[in-house]
C-alpha cells in the first residue's frame, strides 16, 4: 500500500545534508564556492520531494 508517509523521505534527506555539511569544508579547501553545495543541496531536495509521496508503510 502506498501512503504518504515521510518518515523515511526525512531520514534520508537528513543524511544527505550531513554528508553535504560534512564535506563542507573539504570543497572549500579545494577553492569551490559554497555555492556547488547550495547547488547539490537543492537538487537532492527536488529529486527526493517526489519520493516522499510514495513511500512504501
């Protein structure tokens, strides 16, 4: 049964966004802008919002 359960949806999109925080600092070091992981954060959002619709209970 699919059911909007967003449990799952919020786990992952907090995983995604520590990682990208974790790394953070290792982008900057190599001279990109914090703007990339702006950038990544977003789309991860965009890509994952549908998903979080149809999660399987």
């Amino acid at each position: 049964m699919l059911t909007n359960n967003t449990g799952p949806a919020k786990l992952y999109l907090s995983i995604i966004y520590d990682v990208i925080e974790s790394i953070r600092e290792l982008f900057l070091d190599e001279g990109l802008e914090d703007r990339v992981l702006d950038d990544l954060r977003h789309v991860s959002y965009i890509l994952h919002k549908p998903a979080s619709f149809f999660i399987k209970k």
